[in-house]
C-alpha cells in the first residue's frame, strides 16, 4: 500500500505545481482550457519516471520496460489531482456556504 499512498502524495504534488504554474500566468494571456490537463499529465509522467513509481508493478503487472508502467501512473496521478483539486473546491465551497 506504500506504493499507492506515493501516488496519491504525486497527485497532491502535481496538483499544487499546475495551480503554481497557473498562478504565475499573466490573466491578460489566453490559454485554451485543454492545455491544463496536457500539463498535468506532463508533471505527473516526468515525476514518476524521474522518482521510478509504478503503480503497475504494485499491483504485480511485470512490464519489461519499466518506464512504460511509470509512465501509466504518471498519467493515473494527473487525472488524480484534477480529482482531488475538484474535491477541494467543493470541500471548500460547502464550508463557506455554512
């Protein structure tokens, strides 16, 4: 379960990296919607390769190149922190309306 509990800290990790890579955006530069999503998966696939997590070899799939699992979680942890940041914001949004 370590290795799952890793996964979901990258998905926290590459979460606060896009909302810092946003924030430093200036608001008068237009940038299209689907491009936040390309750059969370990039975040995510370069962390989990360069930190060798593999959530496919958690599970005991043996890939014979390892960076192909990384690489799988590295896009499972980017879809992860746009969950999470979603789950925040409604977290969030509740607690303001009480």
């Amino acid at each position: 379960m370590e290795g799952w509990a890793l996964a979901v800290l990258f998905a926290i990790l590459v979460e606060a990296i896009v909302q810092v890579v946003k924030s430093g955006v200036p608001e008068t530069v237009a940038i299209p919607g689907w491009l936040w999503p390309a750059v969370s998966a990039v975040i995510g696939v370069v962390l989990c390769i360069a930190a060798r997590v593999d959530a496919l070899s958690a599970l005991g799939v043996e890939i014979t190149v390892p960076f192909i699992g990384q690489a799988i979680t590295g896009l499972l942890v980017s879809r992860g922190s746009n969950f999470l940041h979603d789950l925040w914001k409604k977290i969030n949004s509740q607690n303001t309306e009480d």
